[in-house]
C-alpha cells in the first residue's frame, strides 16, 4: 500500500463494527474513514469515536459528494473530506497534512541546534546534510523531537515502535539509539541516557519553520 510505502504502519477493517471495535481499543496517529462500511455506516462509527471524547484526526472518503454530505461529516467532527475519485498522491499529502498538524502544529520543519527534521518528507539534515536513517531510527527520533527536553522512557519508546510494527527488545533498543547517536555524531546537542529513568533530547537552541 502507499501509506507502508512511506513508512506508517497500517491496520485495516473493511466493516463498521470492527472498525469500530478498532477504534475502541487501540490508538492511531490518523483514520481514514470510508463512509459505505456494511454491518455499521461510517457516519455513526464516527459519532462513536468522537462521543467517546477521542481526538485523533479523522479524514473521510466517500463517493456522497454533495455539499450536505460534506458539511455533515466536517460537523460530526471529521478533519477532512475526499470525494471519491481521487487521485492517490493528494490522499497521500491530505494524510500527511493532518498527520503534521497533530504532531508538529503544522509546522513543517522541526529544529533543534544544527539538527533539521523535515515534518514533510520526514528527512533529518545535520549542518543541512542529509542523514539516513533506518525506519527504526527515524521513529525513535521523531519521538524525542517531539518531546525534547523531557524524558522519554523505555516502554514509550517501545510501545511507540511496535505501533509501526516495529516491534525490538529493551536491549535491541539500546542498540539501535547507540546506531542513531553514531550516525547523529555532528549534532551539536545530544541524546542523554538517564539512568533508570529513559532518554532525552536536549533542547538546542533553533527556529521552527
């Protein structure tokens, strides 16, 4: 799929209920939420998830394109609204939009000393060099981007990789930050072990953009 192309992990439900049922018991960064779903229609599984006080963005595809259709699902608490057809690279781009909104506050670049993350693309640059990493590496990175300045202890760091279906064990994890702090080596700020508490990014001084 293209989501997996780009690195999310993906779970699908091709039926209301356990769509549903999905949203009850576990947690996503994004749902995409077709609205002709047999057993329960997608409207309702929306008015669940969002009764149920979750705020987790919600992009809708549906082939209803009127305007009533459109206004209905926006006020029932959708983030976004794509009618079908589509094309497959602007539901790509819809998804990372609001995937950078709820992470990164819409902004599109995250910078911490001489460190670049690119929300968009999801690039790291050192001194505006590129940096590759492994998919395992840049999740554990975006984590503590996204909390710099404040631990972040193993399990969250864990539990944040199995959610990409990167599933490792707390030592294979220590292996793999050790791999991240080697290839991040230019970096003018650091991520500093804690121990028995987790990790840290240490907060540099930089712009946001």
């Amino acid at each position: 799929m293209a989501f997996q192309e780009t690195g999310y992990a993906v779970q699908v439900s091709n039926d209301g209920i356990e769509a549903d049922l999905f949203l009850t018991t576990s947690q996503y960064d994004l749902v995409v939420l077709d609205l002709n779903l047999p057993s329960l229609d997608g409207l309702e599984v929306l008015k669940r998830f969002r009764k149920a006080g979750n705020s987790t963005p919600v992009l809708i595809l549906s082939a209803r394109d009127t305007v009533q259709s459109r206004v209905t699902g926006l006020d029932l608490g959708a983030n976004d609204y794509l009618t079908k057809p589509f094309e497959l690279s602007e539901l790509v781009a819809r998804v990372r939009a609001l995937i950078r909104k709820n992470h990164w506050g819409n902004l599109n670049e995250i910078v911490q000393a001489n460190l670049r993350f690119d929300t968009v693309d999801r690039c790291v640059f050192v001194n505006d060099q590129k940096v590759d990493l492994s998919l395992r590496e840049l999740v554990i990175l975006e984590l503590l981007l996204k909390r710099a300045g404040r631990v972040v202890n193993k399990d969250q760091l864990l539990d944040e990789l199995a959610s990409h279906d990167l599933e490792l064990s707390a030592n294979a994890l220590e292996i793999v930050i050790h791999r991240l702090r080697k290839k991040l080596e230019n970096f003018t700020s650091s991520i500093r072990t804690l121990r028995g508490l987790g990790y840290v990014l240490e907060k540099g001084s930089g712009a946001v953009h």
